[in-house]
C-alpha cells in the first residue's frame, strides 16, 4: 500500500502524512523536502527554484524521477507531495483542502512556534505575508504543472479522497483519512 497526500499549503499534508505513516508503521517520504534539497543544491531558496521552474522542468523533474522511483522500488510508504498522485497511479491518492486564511494562520503559527523544520522557505512578518506568499505558490506551481504535465493538481478528479480540512485538527484529518484508507 501506497499512499500519496497532495493539498493546499497549509492544509496539514505533511504533519497528516507524518503521522498517517506512524500509525500505519509506514515509510514517510516529503515531495517538499526533496525540493528543498534540490533547493539547497542548487544554492537557492524554494521561491527561487519554483521561479526557475517556470522556464526549466529540471526543478520538477529531478524530484519527480526519485518520486517516480520509489512508487516502483518501495511498498508501504506514505508520501506527501503535490505531485505524487500522478507519478505513482496505483497509491491511494488524497488531497487535502483548507481556506487560504486559516492555512496563512497555521503556517504563520507553526513557524513562529518553531514547530517546522523547513529552512527553504522565507521568514514571515505576519500571516497576511504567509497569504500573499500562499497565492503566488499555487500560481507558480499551477503554471508549471500545467506547462510541463498537462494538468491541474488541485482538480478533485485526481484523488480517491477529497477532504477539506479548514475545521479539522491533525488527529481528526487523520483519523478520518484512516477510515478511508481501512475501507479500501
């Protein structure tokens, strides 16, 4: 079993992930965190690489093949990634959705809180900052997967479970992505 989470910044798809594959005795893997050392590689902060990647599909595509790889080597992982869906078809494929408010809230509070360990991503001023950034994120990523894939990641068509996650907390999100995934 395979199991990749996709969502909105903010929506809790990692901490989800974290803890779905604890629960499960799983692997966890972060889409996120290769990037972020793609980023950190290549000497430029995780904006920076999502620009270039507007132009270049290496950014994308050096990320995807390990992604790629795994969901042929590996069995019994959980994978949080925007992309993962896609690039490993036979997991159980979620997304996790979240208002654009209360996703800039979390976020801002998770690093003032010092609760991510994520260096890639720039210092925030205030939770409308984190809002501002949030927006042209998706735009970025939006632009780039349509241009080198062919799709849209945040369409619902995509995933076996769509789960909107703005009332939700960590344990109720993953309580009910547990439901799920006993189901299937």
């Amino acid at each position: 079993m395979i199991i990749s989470i996709s969502g909105d910044p903010g929506s809790g798809k990692s901490s989800v992930a974290k803890e779905l594959a604890k629960k499960l005795h799983f692997k966890h893997y972060s889409g996120g965190d290769m990037r972020g050392m793609l980023a950190k590689e290549r000497g430029l902060t995780i904006d920076e690489l999502n620009r270039l990647g507007e132009n270049d599909p290496s950014t994308d595509k050096d990320v995807d093949a390990r992604v790629t790889a795994l969901g042929r080597k590996e069995d019994g992982f959980v994978i949080d990634s925007r992309t993962a869906w896609h690039f490993i078809p036979h997991s159980i494929k979620i997304y996790l959705k979240t208002d654009p408010r209360i996703a800039a809230e979390r976020i801002f509070k998770d690093r003032e809180q010092k609760k991510t360990t994520r260096t890639d991503e720039p210092h925030y001023s205030s939770p409308v900052d984190v809002l501002a950034h949030i927006k042209a994120r998706v735009a970025s990523d939006k632009k780039r997967y349509k241009q080198w894939y062919g799709f849209d990641h945040t369409d619902p068509k995509h995933y076996d479970l769509v789960l909107d996650t703005t009332g939700l907390t960590i344990e109720q999100t993953v309580e009910r992505v547990m439901n799920f995934v006993k189901m299937r």
